[in-house]
C-alpha cells in the first residue's frame, strides 16, 4: 500500500442506523453496506455530536463538539478560525475534494473583518468548510432562498441538459411527482406513495455517484480524500421509480412509541411532540407510506454504493484507500412520537458507521462489530493518524479510530450529543429564553441523560429498554446513576478548551516560573536556589 492511503468519507443525509441490514433491519435488505462491513469494522455505539445537520456536520469537519465550534443551529455559520479537514490535511500532501451537501454557511462577516476575500484562493477554502467543491449541491435548491443558500447550479444544468424542462427542474421533476396529471411539490407528505418525476437514472443518488467517480478520476496523480456526501434518504420523501414502490406496509417495521410518553414529564420532550411534523408521523396513514418511500431511498444508495465500490476495484484503489460510511444523524420516523430528528432518543442520534482501514494493522478486526461508544468527531483524527498528520493536535477532541481498528480497547466512557431549540416555537410556550435552550445527551456504557436546563432530564437504562421508553429520571432507585450522568455532565461541560497548546508544552512550563525569571514570593537567594533547585528537579 502506498505511504498515504486516499480516505474516501462517505455520508448520508438522516440515515438511522437500524435501517440497514448489516445492523438489523429485518425487511431491508442493504447487502453492498453489509459487504463493506464484512471488509472492514462496524461500529455499533457511534453517536453524532448533534441532531440536525449543520451542527452535526461541522462537528465532522473540526473534530470538535458544538459547544467548542459555536454552530449550534441550522445556519449558523461556522467561524472563519475554525480548523476544517483541509487544513489538517493539506500541508501533509493531500486534497480535500467535496462532492454533494455540507451543510456550510460561511461566516462572510469575520472573514470580512479578518479580510478574507471569500472569492480568493483561501476564501473559497475557508467558506467551503474547507473542501475543494467538485460539485456542491445541498439538496433543496429554492429560488426564494437568498444567494448564500443556494446551491445546485451543476445538479440544475445537468437536468436542463437532459431535457427537464422549467426554471427549476430540481423541484418541478427530482423533488415533485405527478397525481392525476398534476404535479405536486415532494414537500407534501401525501406524495410518498408516488414515483418522483426524474428517471431513476437521473436523480440526485446515482447524479453523485458518478460525479464522485469523475472526480476520483481527476485526482489520480495525487493523495486525496474525497467527502461523498450524499442528499439522501433526507426528504422530501419521494423515491424515483422504481424505488418508491419496492416497499409496502408489510416491510415497515412498527413505530417505537408507548402511550405513557404522550404524558411525559420532560416539556420539552412534550413540546417536540406538538410540532406538526410529529402530529403528522404520529397518524398511521402518513407514517407507513413515508417510510417505505425513505426504506426505498436507503435502497437505492445502497445499490449505487454498489457502483462506486465496483468503480474502486476497477481502479486498483480499494485495497489503497480508507473507506468510511456514516451518516450525519438520524431519522425517528414517528418513534416516541415523534418527526424529523430534532431531540436526543437513539433513533436520532446514533448513526451508521463502517470504518474499512486497508493497512495489515487492521486485518484482525476485519468483518467484527465494535461495541464500544465512539463518537462523529473521531473521523477527522482517524485521517489525520492514517495520513501521519498530528492527531492529536489540541483542537482535535475526538480520537482516532486506528487503534480500535488494531484489536485495541476503547477508553471512552461517556458520549454526547446536543441540540439547541432556540428557534422552535414551544420554546416561547415554556417562556425559556433563548441563552437557556441547549439540551444534551449523554450516554454511558448502559444508561443516557437527556438534560434540559430549567426542567427535569429524562434517564433510560439502555440495556433493559433499548427503545426508551419508560423514564426512570424521578425514580429514587436510579438517583446515583442519574448523579453519576449529571457530574460527568457537568465535568465535560467545564473542562477547558485549549487550541493553541498541547498538553505536553502545558506540562513542561508547570510550576517553572522562576527558571523563567518570575521571582514572585521568593524572600531571599536561599529561598531563590531552593527554588530552581524544585523546579530542575533537583
């Protein structure tokens, strides 16, 4: 294998982890994800460090929780000083190319005041998250949108050049279908059931696919990581045919719901069960046929994974490059009540991830399923310890994956994810104000905490009820596993955070300030030799 493997970062947009078939789903079927993870290892406790996808995502591209990185909402930019993938990797002889969604917005405003051109060379770099964009496109393309959240122009040509007609075809023919002759926006839950107006051939999964194996092409002379970041199965929940008619209601597992969580005693858990995508997913008749439409979309990049690993041993490259498939967050659709993605049950937070190293280190663990928690924020440090690069540097918190890809034991004892619900409306029904709207997950081995600042947290025993449903937070018998969850809480939320110096250049100037000739408290020579003489070791 060559010095410096190529990475290639795979990801899906919303993709729970038990709707694939290598981690249990019983009616779909995923074999070329089961394939990779016979090649490689499947982590089966990774948690995203948010439920939403910006947040998410630029925990991805720093390595840091969000917390540290500050971009706690859905376009929230990210701060122009923010160390991104390319910034690891680029000085170490690699490019960092994008192909599909990052969920990006720059931070215009500081690189305005650092007077960073965002049409230069390193502006675009520092807008970009970092990447080189061979093909950005975010998914939803709306005109109405303003120019820094648009994005789409290739996928848009491409279809015009294909004979999609209308100002935007990516609506009008990827993200609509037609019923009785009329076409209906995707954005309506009712059109599930039918095909999206694009051939199958043409739409947005198979459109990347061979945009990232163009790419792959183009960087043939030099190490690359490649971040494939797929726009599905993230709605609109509309499947090009034949995919939107592969699954019935005979394939859609039942919600995880029970009726005691409807009288929950955790409001902001009641107030995310308000919202009108949760009344939506909570009715039967919405629920069954959207998610056979989102089971279809998992189906189809499933089989175009299948072309792009065909394409990768074509090229002699499988057995030279790092492969990892993840996803951003999950999906609940209606478990515990509940659309979309926006609070902290697994069905949100734990995500897919297959980590396939092709150095002989990690031949022992190949075709294993890994049990211990890791995190999202471990993949940028992974690339930078596979590349040679400094993963430890200290802006990085996650830690690299290579040692549990050699048969090495995990050292984490807890996870956590956030969520910040500043902008959803039950937020002004609870009367919070909005510096008091963070929420936070944090697992252990066998339990989670989900706290809410201002209201009781909810407590699950993981082992017991894996589908979190009885909420054990009020019960006496758990008050020291709910004080454990809350200090390790509190530890992790006021720990410090250094960027700039490693802690070992922290430990070499402990306790030295004399030898540096600060001569503070020192009342006389004798005192002054006794204390060099401490600080040499003497």
């Amino acid at each position: 294998m060559a010095s410096k493997p190529n990475i290639l970062f795979i990801m899906a947009d919303q993709l729970r982890a038990d709707y694939l078939s290598c981690y249990g789903h019983p009616t779909l079927k995923t074999p070329n994800l089961d394939w990779l993870a016979s090649r490689g290892v499947l982590f089966n406790r990774a948690y995203a460090q948010s439920a939403v996808c910006g947040p998410a995502r630029m925990s991805v591209y720093t390595g840091r929780y969000v917390l540290s990185h500050g971009a706690t909402l859905n376009d929230t930019p990210l701060r122009q000083d923010e160390w991104t993938i390319g910034d690891y990797l680029r000085p170490i002889g690699y490019r960092t190319v994008l192909v599909g969604k990052t969920h990006m917005r720059a931070d215009l405003e500081g690189m305005e005041k650092r007077k960073i051109e965002p049409t230069s060379g390193s502006g675009l770099l520092v807008a970009e998250a970092g990447f080189e964009t061979y093909s950005r496109e975010e998914g939803i393309y709306l005109d109405h949108w303003p120019a820094a959240k648009r994005f789409g122009a290739d996928y848009n040509r491409y279809l015009r050049d294909r004979g999609y007609g209308g100002d935007n075809p990516w609506h009008d023919w990827v993200n609509s279908v037609e019923i009785d002759g009329e076409v209906v926006s995707g954005w309506l839950l009712e059109t599930a059931p039918y095909p999206a107006g694009v051939r199958e051939e043409d739409s947005e999964t198979p459109y990347l696919t061979r945009r990232a194996i163009e790419c792959i092409d183009a960087m043939a002379d030099h190490p690359w990581c490649l971040h494939l970041s797929y726009i599905k199965p993230h709605w609109p929940y509309i499947a090009p045919a034949p995919y939107h008619a592969m699954y019935s209601a005979a394939d859609v597992i039942p919600a995880v719901r029970a009726a005691e969580e409807l009288s929950t005693q955790n409001p902001v858990f009641a107030g995310f069960q308000r919202r009108r995508v949760s009344q939506s997913f909570s009715d039967e008749g919405v629920r069954v046929p959207v998610v056979a439409a989102y089971m279809g979309l998992v189906k189809q990049l499933d089989d175009q994974l299948g072309v792009l690993f065909s394409a990768l041993k074509d090229r002699g490259l499988f057995e030279s490059t790092l492969i990892i498939f993840t996803s951003d967050h999950g999906d609940y659709l209606g478990d515990h009540w509940l659309g979309e993605k926006e609070f902290l049950h697994e069905a949100s937070i734990r995500v897919p991830l297959i980590v396939v190293d092709p150095s002989k280190h990690a031949d022992q663990t190949r075709g294993t399923v890994n049990e211990d928690l890791v995190e999202s924020i471990d993949l940028l440090p992974t690339f930078v310890d596979l590349a040679g690069g400094d993963a430890c540097h200290p802006r990085l918190e996650g830690r690299s994956l290579l040692p549990l890809l050699a048969g090495g034991t995990g050292e984490r004892s807890y996870s956590f994810c956030e969520y910040d619900y500043a902008t959803m409306r039950f937020r002004r029904e609870l009367a919070q104000p909005i510096n008091k709207t963070g929420i936070v997950a944090v697992v252990g081995a066998r339990w989670k905490l989900i706290a809410c600042p201002g209201f009781e947290p909810l407590l699950f025993d993981l082992e017991n009820d894996p589908g979190e449903l009885e909420d054990r937070a009020l019960d006496p018998h758990c008050a020291s596993i709910r004080a454990e969850l809350e200090a390790a809480l509190c530890e992790w939320a006021l720990r410090p955070r250094r960027v700039t110096e490693s802690e070992a250049t922290i430990e070499r100037r402990t306790d030295t300030q004399v030898t540096r000739g600060i001569k503070l408290g020192i009342r006389n020579a004798e005192e002054l030799a006794v204390a060099l003489a401490e600080e040499s070791g003497k």
